[in-house]
C-alpha cells in the first residue's frame, strides 16, 4: 500500500536519507542504501529487497504506480515534489531523472550460505582493494550478466551498496549475492565460523575444490585463453592502481592476464571482468 505525501517541507525527518546522499557511512550504518534513476528504482520496486521510501516529481507519479502497489510491504511514503528543482534542492545536487527510492540493505550472506545454494560448476568473483563506487557498480553488473553465483567483497573495497555503485550496477546488484568481508557486516564476529579477510576466504574456497585465478596484468607465465574454467572457479581482481595485494596474490592457485599490446599497463576493472567473464561463459558453453 502507498501513502502518497505532497512535500510542503524539506526539514521533514522522514526526508533525512535523502538530505544524507553524500553521507555513505550513515546509511551504511542504518542498514539502507540509495537507488537513484528511473531503471534502477523500477528494478528495486519489482525486486526481493525491502523498500522504506520514494521520492519522485508528482508528474511521474502514474509510471511508477503499479510498481508501488504490487509491493508487499503494508506502506510504502511517497513523497512527490511539484518541480524537479525541489528535489535538487532537497538532495544538494543537479539530477537527470529525479527519482529516488530508499532501500534495505539485505541481511548478512555467508560463505556457507553462498556453497551451500550454489550449483556446480561453481563461478565466484572477488574483488580487492576497488575502492571506486563506479567500478564496483560496473563489475557487479558485469558479474550479473554472465552467471556469476556470488561476488566478495573483499575488506579492503568499497560496498557494492553505495549510491554511485548501485546506480552504475544498474540495478543487478538486486539479483547477485553479496559476501561483504567487513566488520560492520558481522563477518568478523568471534564465534561466527566465517573469515574475515579475502585471503582467508580464498584459502576456503580451495579447500573446497573451488580454483581461485587471479586476475593479474602482470604476469607472464599464462594468459587467459590457456586458462581452464570448465570447473568450480573463483575470478579475483584488484584495483587499476595496485592490482592485487601480495597476501592476496599468494592465496590464489594461478595468475592469468589478458595479452596486451606494447605499452598499456592494464585494464580498467570494469573491462578486464568482462573479458575473464565473457571467457569463463563461453568455456562453459554459455557464450
């Protein structure tokens, strides 16, 4: 059910998350996030995850409707603004679409949890030390439009539920599991039987069976078309400044990088995932 409300008011509480966009911690700690643009918050109105609130201008009310009330939550505010430059005004910066919709960051996902609901052959992503919201955004999506099961997010990255992430998944980070390696995330918890950083989480998977490849431009020893991912894999990438962290580097089975020409360094993140996940499909006859 939707509660309609005209905005008479910018100081109004229930508007707080809207006036915070910039804060990621403070949403980070409430346990919500920000979907911003009119795909991504269709996307999370038809999607699992809980919905606390919309904003939007009062003349795209009738778009999103149906959307709203196919909701299972018992109220859902939407708050609607006569003219976009109010939401501006509101959120403290220029926007193309002028819809927003806050939501709930789901429940904590296990290791445990993702082999226990994982079909073989297995394919993971990891990432390390991305601390770029727009790249994590780009490999979430990536990972989402070529079978990956489950992505990690390793303890030294950025969350893939940061606003300018969520935007650039384009909304499939509603539809790929999430193992975020952070404290806050309950991960590291004494007692709670899981790992807290990614190269523990990485030695798991190996015991598991699960081969874990490094995504590495700076190796010679085998580049990606002699890599094998028939079998339960886990592809792990790094930063374009640092690349993989040696402890990192160390935990995985194999380095494989992509042939380059003379004179580029590497890839960016978001291009390099999608050529190791573009050939992990096709090995697996998907591509």
């Amino acid at each position: 059910m939707l509660q309609l409300r005209k905005i008479a008011s910018l100081d109004l509480p229930e508007l707080a998350p809207y006036r915070t966009l910039r804060r990621a911690a403070e949403h980070a700690a409430q346990g919500i996030f920000v979907a911003e643009g009119d795909k991504v918050v269709r996307r999370l109105l038809a999607s699992d995850f809980g919905v606390l609130s919309v904003l939007l201008p009062e003349s795209r009310m009738a778009e999103f409707e149906p959307l709203l009330r196919r909701r299972p939550e018992l109220e859902i505010p939407v708050f609607a603004v006569t003219q976009k430059s109010v939401l501006e005004e509101l959120v403290g910066f220029e926007m193309f679409q002028g819809v927003l919709a806050i939501g709930r960051i789901p429940v904590v996902i296990t290791l445990k949890h993702v082999l226990a609901n994982s079909a073989h052959p297995r394919l993971f992503a990891a990432v390390d030390g991305l601390t770029s919201a727009e790249n994590i955004g780009l490999l979430v999506r990536n990972c989402a439009a070529f079978g990956v099961q489950a992505l990690i997010v390793g303890e030294t990255s950025s969350s893939p539920f940061l606003r300018r992430a969520v935007r650039n998944s384009m909304g499939a980070i509603f539809h790929l599991p999430v193992v975020e390696l952070k404290p806050e995330a309950g991960m590291a918890k004494p007692g709670n039987g899981a790992a807290r950083t990614l190269p523990a989480v990485l030695l798991e998977l190996r015991s598991q069976g699960i081969r874990c490849v490094a995504a590495h431009p700076h190796t010679e020893k085998k580049f990606l078309s002699q890599a094998d991912f028939t079998g339960d894999g886990c592809i792990v990438f790094g930063s374009e400044g640092n690349g993989l962290s040696p402890e990192v580097l160390a935990a995985c089975d194999e380095a494989v990088a992509v042939p380059m020409a003379e004179g580029v360094d590497s890839l960016n993140v978001g291009a390099a995932a999608a050529v190791f996940l573009y050939e992990a499909a096709r090995q697996r006859g998907r591509a």
